[in-house]
C-alpha cells in the first residue's frame, strides 16, 4: 500500500559531481553537488542562488564538472558545509557553513589546468568535462535555486575505464564506480542487476561506431 507524505528531503539519487569555476579574483573554486544530468553533451545543473558557484557561472560562462568515483568520498565530504562565498550568507551560517578560500587545498585535492576553459580540472576525478554556459534562468518552486545549461567542449576520462571497441572510444559501465548521494548520503553502485536490452541494440552499436558523434567541438 502507498502512503501519500510531505518528506523532509525529495532527493532520489545523482551522481555526486564537483564543479570548479573561477572567482572574482581568479581564484579556483571548488564545489560537490549532485542536481545534475545528461543528454547528450549538454548537461543541466541546479544549484543554489546563494552559492558562489552559481555566482561564478553566471559572471564567467565557464565550469569543469569534475565526477568523483566513490573512491573519492572523504574528499567530496570535507568540503560539505564549506563556501566560497565570504562573508558567508546569513542563512548558510545557521545552515554551519564556514567559508573556505582554498577548496582544494581543504580536500587535498589538486589542480589541473584545462584545455579549453580557463577553471581547473581536479586531477584525482576518473572524469572531467569542460564546459560553457548556454543558457541559465531562475529554477524551481519553493527553493531559491538556478537552473545552468552546459555544453560540454572537451571530455577527459582515464584510461582504465575506457575500452577499444570500435572506433570511438567507449566508457565501460562494469568500471565506472560513481558516486551517488541519495538523500543527502553517500552510495556506491551494487552489481548489474539484469542484462540489458538497450546495451546490446542496435542503437548502441551505431553509437560505439561513430554514431552520435558530438557536434561541439572548442
């Protein structure tokens, strides 16, 4: 029997990503969120109007959305309760953030400069894609948040999760270990559960043949 309820948290399940942008003094941002999803090279974020990343993205037009495995979890958690913004919001105060100037330095994490956008990769997450804002606009009812569209410019994936089949390279689902925050809390992948039947149509074997191939190129 289903119950209809008002919970204190809608938030089924993400993959937790790291968006690094730069602020106004040209310092690296660094921020874990995990409103985000794909289509395509074109990813949409939802992010808070009172963070310094949206802040970020809206002046600079660019980000790196860095994608942690779940190997990387203690990083990812020692930026919770953390801003850029400063001073910090008073709202973010009762919430307990404290501002932190040098986010990767908090998360011992390190900088890597990027190919075709000026904020940093992190060099420890398995993926980083390079984008720029398309489009951005207020997001959402009851919640102070944006909606931000990124066209992704350049993909970076290590190599051991990548495999040779085919022309393109192709991202193996068995290797990919994301990490996953449901409900505000940290989750990993279990096993395939059921083979699939879109993994072994047609559609995927054009894609793994040059189907597809991104028009966006930077």
């Amino acid at each position: 029997m289903h119950r209809t309820v008002d919970p204190t948290v809608l938030y089924f399940g993400t993959p937790v990503a790291l968006i690094s942008t730069l602020n106004p003094d040209g310092s690296p941002n660094l921020a874990p969120m995990s409103s985000a999803w794909w289509l395509g090279w074109t990813c949409m974020l939802g992010l808070g109007q009172l963070s310094q990343t949206s802040g970020n993205l809206i002046r600079t037009g660019e980000c790196v959305i860095n994608l942690p495995s779940q190997n990387q979890v203690s990083e990812i958690d020692c930026l919770a309760l953390t801003t850029g913004r400063n001073p910090v919001p008073e709202l973010k105060l009762g919430w307990g953030y404290r501002h932190e100037p040098d986010k990767f330095g908090a998360a011992g994490l390190t900088a890597l400069d990027s190919v075709s956008v000026a904020p940093p990769r992190v060099a420890e997450c398995p993926v980083q894609m390079e984008g720029i804002v398309h489009h951005h606009r207020p997001f959402g009812k009851n919640v102070n948040a944006n909606v931000f569209e990124i066209h992704i410019v350049k993909l970076h994936v290590e190599e051991s999760l990548l495999t040779d089949n085919g022309p393109r390279a192709h991202i193996d689902p068995l290797r990919w270990q994301p990490l996953i925050m449901s409900f505000c809390r940290f989750f990993g992948l279990g096993g395939e559960v059921h083979p699939s039947r879109l993994a072994e149509s047609d559609f995927m074997k054009f894609m793994q043949q040059g189907g597809g191939a991104p028009a966006l190129r930077r």
